[in-house]
C-alpha cells in the first residue's frame, strides 16, 4: 500500500506545484525548447516532495470458524435421533481437529417453547461473537422440524443440515381444536379434534378415535383424516377430570407420542339441593340454617313437623297458622330431587308414617346421604333407632343414654387420617355439654366425647349411599363466639360434601398432577401401615414404581419428573389416578417427521441415516482471513538520488532552451 506524506505539508507542495505548472504552460504557449524535459524534472521533484511511502504490514493468520448448531428440542429425542446427532458431532469434531486452521463452535439449541423449535434464534446469538470474514460454515443437526426459518440466510456462509433420520419421514397428529375448562355435572360438553398425516396424502380417509374420561371410553367412532370433529364427552363427577382421546397409529410413522391429546375437565355442580327435617323447636335449629345457607353451593328447604298428617285442627283454615307438613309429594314423590336430607333432633312420635321412613332408607341405599343429628329423643322410646330409618343408622343408642357433662371433642385415630376431620386434629376444641351414649354398628368413628369416649361423629357408606350421625346437639355452641368458638363451619361443610361424595375428601383416595414438569402424587388411606409403592405408567407404555413418603397423618405424596406429553397414570392399592401433561409445546410435537421442507432453500441436505461421517471440508468456504501485527513506512523514491536526478532534468532543458 503507497501513502504520501508531504515533508513540506500539503500547502508547500500546492505552491510548489502551481509554480511549476505555470512554468511549463509558458513554456508549452511560447514553445521554448527543452520544456519536455522540464516536465520531466518538474514531475520527478514533485514526486519527491510528495514524500511517498510503501506501507509494509506484518500480519497472521486467523483461524477460520464453524459453527455447528446442535438441536436439543423435544423431537430429537425419540426414533434415535439424540444418539445420531451424538455421534455425527463426534465426528465433525475429529474431523475439525484434522483440518488446519479451522475452529469450531458448538451451539446447543434448547428445548422448544410454545413457539417450536428456534434454531435460527440461537444461531443468531452465536454469531454476535464470530467475525463475518472468519465464518466458514454453518452445520445444524437437526430433524428439520424448526420454527423460525428465515426467508434468507443473514450471513455470507454456506449452512449444511444434518438430518437425523434416512429419509423423509411420515406421521399421524391427533390435534385438540377446542376444549372445555369446566362443565356442569351430570351434562355433556363438546370436545373438538382433528386428525392430521404428514407425509401422506390420504385426507378424507376415516381412522378410528377413541375418548375416554380418567381411563373409563365414553366414546369411539370413525374420524376422517384432515376434518374437525366434535364429540360430547359427559362430565361424571365434580373435580377434575382427566380426558385422553387417541387415534389409531399410522403404519411407518416415526412416533405415537403425537396420537394422543388429553386436557382437564374441571366438573362443577349446580348447587345442592338440601331438606332440613327439624323435630320440635331447638337451640341448633337455628345454627343449622345459618351454617347451611352460609355454603353458597346449597340450596336449603327447610322443614319443622309439628303436626302429624291428617291431624285435624279446630279452627276454620284462614286461622291455621301451622299447615300440614307434605309428607307424601317429600317423601314419595320427590325424595329422589335431593342430593342430601338431614334430620335435627327428630324422633317419630307418629309425625313421619313407616312407610316414609323405609323410603328414606331405600333412598340412601340407592345412592342418596343422610345426615343425621340427634338429641336426648335418641335415647327414648321416639327414637329413629325404632323405625325403618335404622336400617341405615351407623350408630344405636346404649346406656346410660343421654350423658351430660362437659367435655371437649376428640379427633380419635382414625379421625385424625380422615380428610373430613384431619383439619380439626390435635385442635383445642371448645367443650359441650351433652351426647348420646351409643355404640357404632357400621363405618367410622372419627370424633368422641365424654369420659367414656362415646361415638360423636360417625361417617359410614351404606349401599350405595351415605349417612352421617352427629350424636349430640351441641354444635351450635361453636357458633355463639369467645370461649365457646369452635370450627362448626367448616367441619360441617366436610361432612356434607363428604356425604356428597367430593374426591378430595374420599378417605381413600390417588391423586396425581402434572406441575413444573414433574409428576406428582398424592395418596390418602385410613389404614395405618404405609400404602406400598405407586405404580406408573408413562404416555408411551414405560412402567415405573415409585415410593411414597409420608408427609401428615394418612397422606403420602411421590413425585418423579414427567415432560413427555399426554397421560400419566397412577396406580395403587386398588386406586387409579390420571395427569395430563399441559403442552405449552404444543407446536413443538404437531408435526414429529424429520424432514428437509422446512430448511429447504436456505441449507443443504445431508440425511445422517445414508451417510453417517459426511465430510466437513465439501460444508465449508476456507476465508483465509489474517489480522495485522505491525506496519513499516518505506520511502517509494531515495531522497538524494531521486533530487539529484530531478536536477539533471532540469539542466537538460535549460541546456536545450539555450542551443
């Protein structure tokens, strides 16, 4: 390279040079002789005073880079591709070593988010750091499943993809359209899906879909591939529903993991239909409706019966302020509309026939609850223990009867294991002051009372049904406040619900959920042992077992990680529980064959499964690039040389003009 630097500065040399160029325009208008070799001169003297220098530059040289994208997202790592993608790095690695001048930056792609896999988005961060005129190539190994692939390339390199597979490969998606968050108990919700083939022209063709709701089908049917379909799926029970549909594998697709979708089906009940019967005016009467109406999930209808049916009144109808009790459009017709009948301190003393009596029982064995609080009545000769009712009747009165003395309720064993009393376990109660002596005949006592630890509350499965017994009449005393303050509401809303069959409060009970990517169980047991280890089922057919540590009494939790999509079942002690895997990744598994489409344009196909070592030097353009260490400034023309001879040319013309 020739830089000038005029010793004289660039405003001498201007001078200088228009001086000369006036002389040799006079000479070339007069045409005095020897003006050529005036120029010559001139030319030779100006050159030196220009002061040209060669800039001489030592560099070296710098290595050239390649960059090899490693795809790390969740569809690399089925059908092998994790460990063809391993061994294909390990390979241009060595080769790298072998080739001079050459470096290579490895750069991991991470797992795919909601948007799919972002290879171009990592590669853009990578490239911040390498020079433009060092990069040699780029090399991605990848499925060919990527997002973000631009219209063109943003560097001046050739990109290779290493394709993990043989070929291009096929798949069936089974895609959830629309899903419903929560539904009413006991309606069904609409359920859209659609079947999708990639790589196959085949839309139309019907494939069988089965939907089935925490393991149990409630549908099947022929779905055309390429159509949205809509299916009613009933919501059973209140809580949350694990729904799974999945469709029949398409011979040669690469996965099945994408055949399957499931959501949770949060159930919701329309509000509960309750029937207080009150025996005669009491001080709980009063506490029951408030902690009744309190629960914005139930509807109450609330009863006393101070006339019995047909009892005749000597006064005209207008004056009868008390009307007859409709026993039988209650307790014939309409029995079955309730979802839970509770009786306050009742006894028969002919106010409810036999007859009505056995139909209660007959509607707690057919799948009805029953709660029932009793008084001194219970120990007399009125007593629900006498009639039909009994039948169902968890408890029985014994002497000494009506017991009355202050006590404190107690969370017995049991009850401390119990989800309906666990709460209120190792709680200082507020005392009572009265209860029946009885003897429990079925179910479980959870709390006692008394010197003698008499039965106070008493849960029990009849048939198909439930009954509850509070065996005194003093819970009201947890509502007046202060020192008698007590946990009446609460407590009695786990019991009512618990009578109304709510999973969380089932004393045997397998939860599981899916969160921060990791399983996670819950098992609730009365017994006193350990339950033994939880068996699990992953989305694609692997078995596990899994230990369960105890965290309170009667509850035991596991958890294990869980990030492939679809349902996770768990199993134990008879008990099965589902989780569905929420797919934030959703676009990540639509599509799991590998494939060269989507980079086609911007990168080379190389498929890893033909050619397994491709040669690394045919990816690459060699840049040559060097940096400089130093420079050094040579003069183009020897000062003393280069003057002198401007001199002679100067003479010559002078010596020319003159002859």
């Amino acid at each position: 390279m020739i830089v000038f630097v005029p010793p004289l500065g660039w405003v001498v040399f201007g001078g200088i040079a228009a001086l000369a160029a006036a002389v040799l325009l006079l000479g070339l208008v007069t045409r005095a002789r020897g003006v050529l070799w005036r120029l010559a001169g001139f030319g030779l003297l100006l050159g030196i005073l220009a002061g040209p220098l060669v800039v001489q530059q030592t560099t070296r040289p710098l290595p050239d880079v390649v960059l090899v994208a490693v795809d790390q997202s969740q569809s690399m790592q089925i059908a092998g591709r994790a460990a063809l993608a391993h061994a294909a790095l390990v390979n241009l690695q060595a080769q790298a070593a072998k080739l001079p001048g050459l470096a290579m930056r490895v750069v991991n792609v991470p797992a795919a988010d909601a948007g799919g896999t972002a290879l171009f988005a990592a590669l853009g961060q990578a490239l911040a750091d390498v020079p433009p005129a060092q990069l040699a190539g780029v090399v991605a190994i990848t499925d060919g499943q990527v997002s973000d692939v631009p219209h063109s390339l943003a560097f001046a390199a050739p990109m290779t993809a290493l394709l993990t597979a043989r070929a291009e490969e096929t798949d069936r998606e089974l895609r959830l359209i629309a899903a419903p968050a929560y539904g009413l108990v006991g309606k069904d919700d609409s359920v859209q899906l659609e079947v999708f083939d990639h790589g196959v022209a085949d839309a139309g063709l019907l494939v069988p879909v089965r939907v089935a709701q925490d393991g149990k089908q409630v549908w099947q049917g022929m779905v055309p591939v390429g159509q949205v379909v809509s299916v009613n799926v009933p919501v059973r029970h209140a809580g949350a529903a694990v729904v799974m549909a999945n469709v029949a594998a398409l011979p040669g697709e690469v996965s099945t993991v994408n055949d399957q979708v499931a959501f949770t089906l949060n159930g919701i009940t329309k509000k509960l239909d309750v029937l207080l019967i009150s025996g005669n005016p009491n001080q709980s009467e009063r506490s029951w409706r408030l902690l009744l109406k309190s629960d914005p999930a139930v509807a109450l209808v609330h009863f006393t019966i101070l006339r019995t049916p047909g009892e005749m009144v000597d006064a005209p109808p207008a004056d009868v302020a008390l009307v007859p009790f409709p026993v039988a459009q209650l307790f014939d017709t309409d029995i079955t509309k309730f979802n839970l009948i509770i009786f306050d301190e009742f006894n028969s003393n002919g106010l409810l026939p036999p007859q009505y009596l056995a139909n209660i029982a007959r509607y707690v064995q057919g799948g009805g609850a029953l709660l029932v609080q009793v008084g001194p009545e219970f120990a007399g000769a009125e007593s629900l223990a006498g009639t039909p009712l009994a039948a169902v009747l968890p408890a029985v009165p014994v002497n000494p009867g009506t017991v009355t003395e202050p006590f404190a309720p107690q969370v017995t064993a049991i009850g401390a294991r119990h989800p309906v009393t666990a709460p209120v376990a190792g709680m200082a109660l507020a005392p009572w002051a009265r209860l029946e002596a009885s003897a429990p005949v079925a179910g479980d006592v959870l709390m006692t009372g008394g010197a003698e630890n008499w039965p106070l509350l008493v849960l029990a499965s009849e048939a198909k049904g439930r009954v509850g017994m509070l065996l005194s009449d003093q819970l009201w005393l947890w509502t007046k406040g202060g020192a008698h303050d007590g946990p009446a509401l609460p407590l009695l809303r786990r019991v009512v619900h618990w009578l109304l069959r709510e999973p969380a409060l089932e004393p045997e009970f397998l939860a599981a959920k899916i969160s921060n990517g990791r399983l996670q169980i819950i098992r609730q047991s009365l017994a006193a042992t350990d339950p033994g280890p939880a068996t699990v089922t992953s989305p694609d057919g692997h078995v596990k077992t899994l230990s369960l540590q105890p965290t309170t009494a009667g509850v035991y939790a596991g958890a294990l990680p869980a990030a492939s999509p679809g349902v996770w079942q768990v199993r134990e002690g008879g008990l099965s529980a589902f989780a569905a895997v929420s797919e934030a990744n959703a676009q990540e598994f639509q599509d799991l064959a590998a494939s060269g489409a989507p980079l086609r344009g911007v990168a080379r196909e190389v498929w890893l499964g033909r050619e397994a070592a491709p040669d690394l030097a045919a990816m690459l353009k060699r840049r040559g690039a060097v940096q400089v260490s130093g420079t050094r400034d040579v003069p183009l023309l020897p000062a003393l040389p280069a003057m002198l001879l401007a001199l002679a040319l100067l003479a010559a013309g002078w010596w020319h003009e003159r002859g």
